[in-house]
C-alpha cells in the first residue's frame, strides 16, 4: 500500500479561504466556572454550531468544493449513518451537485430526515461495512461520482483544521489544544493548524478509554484496527484512519483517555455551564483534561467542541 | 403615588459603558432551517450565555455598579427566587460588595446552590409575597444596604436594553427586535434602546397566553395585577411593572401570545437547531412569531434569548 499523502498546514489555509463563503465562523465561549475548576482559561470552539451541527460540514466543504466542476457535477457519494453524511448533504446542496449517501439500515431515523432535508439521495443498505462498500461501489460505478471519505481524505482533514485556525485568531495563542479523536480528520487538521502558527503547541486527542484504538496504536507505534469499541460517544467509534496515524506521530500528538462516567458528568457539566447542546462524543475533552487537571494549571487552552447532535429524548444521565 | 422615573436611551448607553469590563458581549447565531422556516432573516441574540445564564445580569451589573462606593459598600438586598439573585449576587461579588438574596423556601436547590456559589448571604422565609416583603425590609433596615429590583427599577430596564444595543451592532439595522415580557425590565429597555437607534423598528413583547397580564394591560390601557399566571414559563410570572406599563404604552410596543404548547414546541426546535439550551420563558419569541409568521415574511428580526437556566433532569416534552 502506498503511504498516504498527508495534508499541509498551506492545505489547512486554503481550505479556509475555500469555505469560507459557506462554514459559519462559529462563537467561541469562555466560562469563569470552569476555569476556575480547571485552574486554566479555557477558549470553547463551538463547531456544535456549525451547519449540520458539527465540525464535519468543514472537511466535507473543503472536499466537495474542491473538485474541478465537471468531477463534481457527476456527484459526491459518502457512506455514513450520522454528522458526515449531513454535512455532505450540505456542501454538495451548496455547491448545486447531487450527493449520494449510503446509510445502514439501522441509523436513527433523525439522521436520514436530515440528509434528505437538504437533498440528499440516501441509499439504505444492510448494516455491516461489507454491504456499505458493496453499495457504495455500485453508486460510484454507476454515477461517475467522487467518494468523500468521513476522514481518510487530505482534504476532509485539512477542511477540520481551519476551526483550529479561527480558534487562535479568535482566543490568541493557546499554550495547548485539545479535540477528540476517532478516524481522526479533526485532530489532524487540528495538529497541522495549530502547529503551523506555533510548533511548541501542545495538541492532545482526548479518546473515550473505551474506544481507545488512537492511544493503543500510538503506544505500540502500530495501527490498531480491531478493537471493539463500547461508548456511548456515538461519534468515536471509528478506528483511527492511516493518515491520522502518520500526522498523529508525526506532529508527536499525545491522547489522553475518559471514562464512561467521566464523559457524562463532564457533558452535563458543559450543558449546566456553557449553555449550549454537545453530544457525548464532544464531551471527552473537557472530560480528560479534568481527569489530569494539575497538567493544566495556568495554561492557556483551546477545546473544539466537535459536535450537537444528540437525542434529546434520551439523555444520558436519565436513567429508563 | 408619584409617575415612576423611565429610564432614557441615554441611561442605555451609560450603562453598555459601565457594564462593558464585566458582562460577556454574547454572540448572535443565525440558523438557515429557522429562516426558512419564518420567511424572514432571524438573530438570535444569546443571554442564555451571558454570566449567570440569563439577561438578567446586565440590570444587576448596572445597578450594582451605579451606586457610589460608601452606599455599595453597605450591600445588595434583592428578592428572587431565579436568575436575578443570582445576577445580583455575581454583580456584588464583582463590586467587592455584599449581597443579601431573599428567597422563599421553595425555591429550586440548584438556584440557592448558584447564589452561594458567587458570595451571596442567601436569607431562605415563607414563600408568601408579604413574608419576602417584611423579611427584605429587616435586611435593609439592619444592613442599610440598597434594593436592588428585578424589573422596576430605571437602573435594571436600562441594562437590560444593552442586549439591544448590541444586537444591532453585531447583525446589522433590524426590522423587528422581539423579547419576552413578565415584570417588563427586559422589553422596555429593548424597546428604549432600538427605537433611540430607530423609531422605525417594530418592537414586540412575547407573553405565554396563559399568564397574559402585559397583553391585558395594554389592551384594556390600565396596569393589570390579579391575573393568576398558570405558564410552564418559571421566568414570566411576575405582573407587568409601573416602569414596563408606561415604557411600552409610549414606545407603541405590541405584545404577542404563544400557547404552552407553542411554546413547548418552539423550545424544543430551538434546541434542535440552534444547539444552545433554552429556557421555557426563552422560547416564547419564536413560538408567537411561528403563530404569525406571515406577518415577518422577508423581515430581518432579532430574537433576545434570554436565558438558559432550566432542570436538564426535567424537559418540558418529557413526561414523567
């Protein structure tokens, strides 16, 4: 297999320039409260208000907009059951193209309604990765269309670096920035962004102890691949994707790990204090630096909130 | 009795300039579906992410940091069982100064818990009006501190009217400015503030229908205060102000009524689409402008969330 091509910190730039016109420039929120437990000041990116209600729209933009006019007339295919399938849905509405969006059976009905909502043609499938490629090569043969991948793709993870980049211009430099980890698009686009302003960032993933195939894979400078995941943090379930192995080592991003009750208590904490709706998955950072808190007394921190897409009839500290 | 003192676009401005080191300037969120949805180009000014969780603190603040040192010092006496008291404790811990909360023993846990939280001496009596009343009056007369009023008082409407003020800073001349009416602080110093920007501009008061004292009061040009409020909406069950009756009788405001359903329904999709957290009374904007929305078709609005203090263990559309 060919070593994959790494996105540049000049990639993460000119996604900027290239979203622009369409990603919002979300808010970024302090908290007294929460500085003082953390003894640090604490700049929250809220990618949660992103469009599609997460970071992803950034990385999807920068794919979609990026094509040359005929490639993306034929169409963009993705396969995903939840915030990336939206967010293609988004960019390719923009752009005026269609997007074809392979999604398992079993995904939340939620979901689906989103990405029809902005004209997405969804392709229901059975629910195992071998019937999601299947289909998926069906559409791409029979379209001519162009695959965007949730986070394999230089492009998807330079798009998830610009929010790093309006984070600092928005909060000043951060001694330290933290994002969670799954395929990993965002900590890489968040490593090469806030590497390329200042390489003595410290930039941690922050990846449930229950999924934690990113911190196992640095630990044994190996890719693990074949680890069960079991978190509720829907959004962290992928393994860690090859060019996110490769920036994550190369950029020397350190993970650091949350437990279950720790991603909780640190979502309800962020919801009764920021005031605003993060989805499990985008809990784990806040989670983990308060696991390590004396690491971080006095620091200046950056936390991308990565997402808001939760259902809210089931929350997670209601038990039944 | 003796015409209450109206506080002027002039004591708006004074006091965006008093309050400016200590309140957060909150941001403005747009949202494509919620447009879509109206017809019309939606702001949504956010005081659920203003210090304490709600508008509130921009009237204490002003109010706190009014009064000359001999007379701060001496202390903040205010009655409240929500987010005043604890506006008004955050704005005396930040004047250095003490602050004494009346609240009836009844109050929610997590109110006392916040109050404390931010210095205050918090004096828990029956929960009758008459016990607050003669409680209040033994704190003043044995501390000689000063009263600091939700609502009525020139000092409160005039830096709640600094949200406006803002507001159209940061999105621009706006057709309609809307925000929720109870005691009235917060739509009179809205309504002072955008028509000293421009008379022009269409201000509405937003009321639950089943707690209608400020409709009511309009209506029948006489200031109603025996109406039993029976609203889901915790932060809107105060009786229309002497300050709020004249300030919206002269500035023509007009107010509008949601259902509780309505507005069940318009919190709930705000949360969804907006990813910040609401309050019931929050939601009555949207909702009454949802129960009339081809009256906004093609307008630029501005919505005034005010607040986000709500019981995440218990969501309006959760039964049980």
């Amino acid at each position: 297999m060919l070593d994959p091509v790494l996105p540049t910190f000049d990639d993460v730039r000119a996604a900027a320039a290239r979203i622009a016109p369409h990603a919002l420039r979300t808010p970024v929120l302090r908290n007294p409260e929460l500085d003082a437990l953390l003894g640090a000041e604490v700049h929250f990116k809220c990618e949660n208000l992103q469009r599609g209600g997460a970071f992803k729209f950034r990385g999807a933009c920068n794919a979609v907009f990026a094509l040359d006019e005929a490639t993306a007339r034929r169409g963009i295919v993705a396969q995903s059951s939840g915030n990336h399938g939206t967010a293609v849905a988004i960019a390719a509405s923009l752009r005026g193209v269609p997007a074809h969006v392979v999604v398992p059976r079993n995904a939340p009905a939620i979901k689906l309604a989103q990405m029809r909502e902005h004209g997405a043609n969804v392709i229901l499938c059975e629910p195992t990765m071998a019937a999601r490629e299947s289909e998926s090569q069906r559409v791409l043969a029979q379209t001519g269309g162009t695959m965007v991948h949730p986070f394999d793709d230089p492009r998807v993870a330079a798009g998830q670096g610009t929010a790093t980049l309006e984070l600092i211009e928005q909060a000043g430099p951060l001694d330290v920035v933290v994002a969670p980890v799954s395929g990993g698009g965002l900590i890489s686009g968040t490593a090469i962004a806030a590497h390329g302003i200042d390489p003595a960032t410290t930039v941690i993933g922050a990846e449930p102890a229950q999924a934690a195939d990113a911190f196992e894979s640095l630990r044994q400078d190996r890719r693990i691949t074949d680890m069960v995941p079991d978190t509720i943090c829907d959004g962290l379930r992928a393994h860690l994707g090859r060019i996110a192995f490769e920036v994550l080592r190369r950029e020397r991003v350190e993970v650091l790990l949350a437990s279950e009750a720790q991603i909780v208590a640190a979502m309800r904490l962020q919801w009764d204090r920021l005031k605003v709706i993060i989805e499990p998955s985008c809990a784990v950072p806040l989670a983990a630096l308060l696991a390590t808190r004396e690491r971080w007394r006095g620091r200046r921190i950056g936390i991308i909130l990565s997402g808001g897409n939760v259902d809210l009839d089931r929350l997670p500290w209601q038990s039944a």
